[in-house]
C-alpha cells in the first residue's frame, strides 16, 4: 500500500467566516495508476472547515471492477464505503446517512487532512470527479463549541 498525494496544494480557504464552499477535483486513475489499498490524498482540508458532503461522478467509468472508500486520515470510509468507479458515466454517488459516519452529522476538522480514497481494486483506467461541500468555520470562538 502507498500514498499518492493528487492535491494542488494548500486548502483553498474561504475569505468570509462561515462562507460555504464546494471544491470539485478531477481524479484521472490512468495517471494515478493506484493498485489496491493505495490511498489517494485528492484534496486538502484545511482547520475550521466543516465538511457536509462528499460525492463522486463518474467520467469515464473504469472498464473492470474497481471501487474505492472515500474518507480521511481518521476514518477511511467515513464519507461512503465501496464506490462503483465502474458505474455508467454521469452516475453521481453518495454516502448514506446512518452508515456511513460522516454524512450523518458532517464532520469538523481541528486540524489540516485530505479527503482520500482508498482503492479496493488494482485498476488503472477510468476518471472521476470528486466533489465537497461545506463551511468555513474562521471564528475560533465557535470551535469548541463543535
């Protein structure tokens, strides 16, 4: 198992306290070319933000069997548990409130992370958008308070 880090950087973070945010990323696996168990850090998250939802839509679907958990450095599968990356282009994906942690009550992170997926299968075809919405929390009187 390894890391790929497929992030462009620092998190872009929201200028205006509670602004919310969506952040959409182009995951290209026949760059990546992850194997199984590889996790690929896509995007950065910055302290004080609040992530709400985490979807996926297929671009080009992966040809084989090929699924992914999406989460990050704490809980892998936080945010949805075995994605169809082999799903019919423009098929959008979602966790499910009650099983997947995350989706139920967000999540709010104290300290920087990335959203991940951690690939079940070694395929190395296929592209996906990576899609997260949330706020940015900049009053740091608030926080305890999450």
């Amino acid at each position: 198992m390894s890391t790929i880090n497929d992030t462009l950087g620092s998190a872009l973070v929201p200028q205006l306290a509670w602004q919310k945010f969506t952040i959409a990323k182009l995951v290209d696996f026949t760059v990546l070319s992850p194997t199984a168990a590889d996790v690929v850090q896509c995007i950065n998250v910055k302290e004080g933000m609040y992530i709400t939802d985490v979807r996926t839509m297929i671009i080009v679907a992966a040809g084989a069997t090929m699924t992914c958990d999406i989460g990050d450095g704490t809980d892998p599968n936080g945010f949805d548990n075995s994605v169809n990356l082999n799903a019919l282009a423009q098929v959008v994906t979602i966790g499910v409130t009650g099983t997947d942690d995350y989706i139920t009550n967000g999540r709010y992170y104290t300290q920087d992370d990335t959203i991940d997926l951690t690939i079940d299968n070694t395929n190395s075809t296929g592209k996906v958008l990576l899609m997260v919405d949330g706020f940015y929390i900049q009053d740091t009187t608030v926080h305890s308070t999450l």
